[in-house]
C-alpha cells in the first residue's frame, strides 16, 4: 500500500503511541486526523504538528460518528481507521483490583475498539474499500499474572477484530491485529513498571505498523517485540 495522501484516522492519538503513529504516518505524506477526550492534548499537539483534531471519547459510538462525519466532509473520505485509544492499570492481584477502574478499562480498551470498528465498517462497507488497524499488545497471547484484569480486555479484543476479519473476506477491507509488547509511553503514568527503561520504543513501533502496511502481503496479526 502506498501511504502518501491516504486519509488516516487515529483513535488516542494526542498522547501516548498515538502521537508516534501521527508522526510517522506524516513522514509518509499521509493526511491525518487524531481523536482524543483530552482537548488541551488534542488541540497542543495538532496544532504543534499541522493535523486536523476532533475531540471525542471513544467509549460513545456517537462521538466517534461524529469523528467519521467531520473527517469525510472535510476530507472527502477514510482509508485507514486506527483503534489505538486505551487505557492500564498497575499490576496487582486480582482480588485487590478496584473494579470500577476495571471496568473503565475495559470501556476504552474493548467497547472502544467496537466503537471504532463498527464505525469504520459501516462506512468502509458503503465504498467497498478501507483498512482497519487494532492495535491490540501481547498481553493478547499469553498469561500475564499480576495483569490478570488488563490481560483480559486485550484477549476481547483480539477475539473481537479477528472475528470481524472473518465477517468481512472478500469485501475489500482488510483489518489487521497489532500486537506490541511494551512500550516507554504515557500509558503507565506515574507508576511505571519496574522494566520501564528496557520497553520498546513508540517510533520504532510506528515504523513496524507502517512497513507492515507498504508491503504488498501484509501481516494480518502482527506482533511487535523486538
């Protein structure tokens, strides 16, 4: 896929490795919209880097409409859609989880993605056309004890997108799974894991996510560790 002049949508992309996906996408001469709840974010980095913001929350399917209309008045269409929004908590045992910040993160982390999916998809159906990208972790494929809340939302996830995938073969949209281990970003606030330092960096992670898409087969799950 050849990314220049492709309109792309990203979900949590004032923060976070939603700002390392606009920034790279941009390298690649891509017009980009980023979505974020967080307006004094959304408006600083659009501004800082000449894209175009729409404030939302990813957890209401109508904010999220709202992001796919203005963005194809404005733009005239959507190619890719990035579900990129999402939200940790720090590690613990599972009986100690507060579960009302659980079930905030399953909010972003799951309906979110649904949000967005079911969004792109009625679109992209209508054009026949349109890539979609989750970006899901590894947490997504294996046990993460002491993660164990966090774990299962991106184990929804991944059941949810590649169960999508399989609704639409055939129909010229192609939806791809991404799963990073990892990464030195916002995401973990003030209490950081203890192997900070050692996680991957959110540029080289972009840059992946960006091969991927360049190569005449790309990966549908592809995962991202080293």
């Amino acid at each position: 896929m050849n990314i220049k002049d492709k309109v792309v949508v990203i979900t949590g992309g004032s923060s976070g490795f939603g700002k390392s996906l606009a920034e790279a996408f941009l390298k690649e001469e891509a017009i980009i919209i980023i979505n974020s709840n967080n307006k004094k974010e959304l408006k600083k980095f659009s501004k800082e880097i000449g894209i175009f913001g729409v404030c939302g929350d990813v957890t209401k399917e109508k904010d999220l409409i709202n992001l796919a209309r203005k963005t194809i008045t404005k733009f005239g269409r959507i190619d890719i859609w990035i579900n990129n929004a999402g939200l940790w908590i720090p590690h613990d045992l599972v009986e100690n989880f507060d579960m009302e910040r659980v079930g905030k993160m399953f909010n972003v982390n799951v309906f979110g993605v649904i949000n967005g999916s079911r969004v792109a998809l009625r679109y992209m159906k209508e054009i026949n056309s349109g890539v979609i990208l989750s970006i899901i972790s590894d947490s997504a494929l294996a046990e993460r004890p002491m993660a164990s809340t966090y774990c299962a939302s991106k184990w929804a996830v991944n059941g949810f997108t590649k169960s999508i995938r399989e609704e639409n073969k055939n129909k010229n949209i192609s939806i791809f799974s991404i799963y990073p281990g990892a990464m030195k970003t916002e995401l973990f606030g003030n209490i950081k894991p203890e192997n900070y330092d050692e996680m991957l960096d959110p540029k080289y992670v972009a840059e992946k996510v960006i091969e991927n898409l360049k190569r005449d087969l790309p990966e549908e799950d592809l995962i991202i560790v080293e």
